[in-house]
C-alpha cells in the first residue's frame, strides 16, 4: 500500500481557546510567558510555549525536562513546581496527552 504525499494546503491557526491548552490551565507558568511575550498571539506561536504545553500534555522527552524547563528561566519556585508535577504525573507516560490537574 502506498501513501500519496501531497502539498499541504492553506493553514489556518485554531482559535485562542483551542489554543496551548494544557499550558492555559497551569496559570503561574502561562503568567510568566505571557509577560515575556506581551500578546497571546506571540506567546501561541512561541517554540517555548509549544515545548511547555508538550511537556504539561505528558508529550514530550522526560529525559530532556529539566534542561528545558531550565532554559525558561522561570523563578525558582515555579520551575520546581512544574518539575515535580511533570515527573511524577508523567514519568512513564507515552502516547497522547494525559488530564495533569491545574498547578495551583
């Protein structure tokens, strides 16, 4: 069987609601990055903001976690709260995202 590969036609961005979900309900880390970024819309095309949301969906390297999140450079406290939510939550999880509850 074979797959036909064909260009990709017009993308269109989903709304802002749809957008960086996972990353939206941890709000200390969404508040930190929407400063940074000044506008949802910068903040929804960030590669940071695509990594953080992988990573809190339970979607990304665990192994590659730790220099990720230190390169955020988020406050002390925030960055050990994502940490351990993300390493005991999603530890072993592989596959499509995962319902991590909100980091108070």
């Amino acid at each position: 069987m074979n797959t036909a590969i064909e260009e990709a036609g017009r993308f269109t961005p989903a709304e802002d609601y749809h957008q960086k979900h996972y990353l939206k309900r941890r709000s200390p880390a969404w508040d930190i990055l929407l400063k940074r970024y000044r506008e949802p819309q910068a903040l929804f095309r960030s590669t940071d903001a695509a990594r953080l949301n992988g990573y809190l969906g339970c979607n990304a390297d665990p192994h590659r976690l730790g220099e990720n999140l230190r390169r955020l450079a988020f406050p002390a406290r925030i960055e050990q709260k994502l940490f351990d939510a993300l390493t005991l939550t999603c530890r072993n999880f592989r596959g499509s995202g995962c319902a991590l509850p909100p980091l108070d």
